[in-house]
C-alpha cells in the first residue's frame, strides 16, 4: 500500500476515534438529561461522519482505490464488516437525526423518543464496532509494510 493510502487512513482513523468519542459523550449527556448538549454533540459527531465523506470522495480522486485483489481474505472480510458498521451508522444516524424532537429543552417523553433512541443506540454501538474494525484494519495495513 503506497504511504498515501497509510496517510489518509491514518486520519481516518483518528476522524472515527473522535466520532465516537464525541458519540458516547453525547449519550451521557442524554443520560444526564442535558438536551442541548446531547444535541451539541450528536450534531458534531454527525458534522465528522461528513467531513470524512467529503475526505473519501477527494482521496478517490487523488488517490484512487485500494488494491483488494492484493489483500489476504481475511482483511477484504473484515473490511466487509467495517463497511457494514458503518453503513448502519450513517443510515440509523440520520433517521434518529429526523425523528429527533425540535426544540425540546428537557428529556420529557415525547412520543418519538423511544424510536429515537433505539436508532441512537444502534448508531453508537455501529460506530463502536465500526472504530473496533478500522483499528484491526488499520494495524493490518501497517504490519502488511514491507
């Protein structure tokens, strides 16, 4: 894998470990019934996922693809399974966004709330198992150097 490649997902990486981060900080927010922070930070985790993509699509164009047909088959695998996670989160994350009660200054039951919630936990545990795999990928391409 050219250095390039390394570089960007380097960063990657370190976007995913702040999304999640700043995820997990905005459910203990909610935990605390701190709307407008919980807010806050789903809103920065959500501003990150689309710097990420925006950083994608430029890599693409800069950069190109990876080589898969290079890779052992049990990276292609778990590279699967990142991309899985991850489609989860991008999918969950928006409609829990749209479902998200505006507005609302105090964690009452609106009657949203508990769909909303479902869908923010499978976004939170997703960018977990999403940051879990991009760590074993990432170390995967770093001992693949030659």
């Amino acid at each position: 894998m050219p250095p390039s490649h390394l570089v960007f997902w380097t960063f990657a990486w370190l976007l995913l470990g702040t999304t999640t981060a700043v995820a997990w900080l905005g459910q203990r927010e909610m935990s605390a019934r701190d709307v407008g922070d919980h807010r806050r930070a789903m809103r920065l985790a959500g501003w990150l996922v689309g710097l990420f993509l925006v950083a994608y699509g430029a890599k693409l164009a800069l950069l190109g693809r990876e080589h898969l047909d290079t890779w052992p088959a049990p990276m292609v695998t778990l590279l699967r399974v990142h991309e899985s996670f991850m489609a989860v989160v991008v999918a969950s994350g928006l409609v829990a966004w749209r479902m998200a009660p505006r507005g609302l200054r105090s964690a009452d039951e609106p009657p949203s709330r508990p769909r909303h919630r479902r869908l923010g936990w499978t976004a939170l545990l997703a960018v977990s198992g999403g940051f879990a795999t991009a760590t074993a990928l990432l170390a995967g391409m770093f001992l693949a150097l030659d």
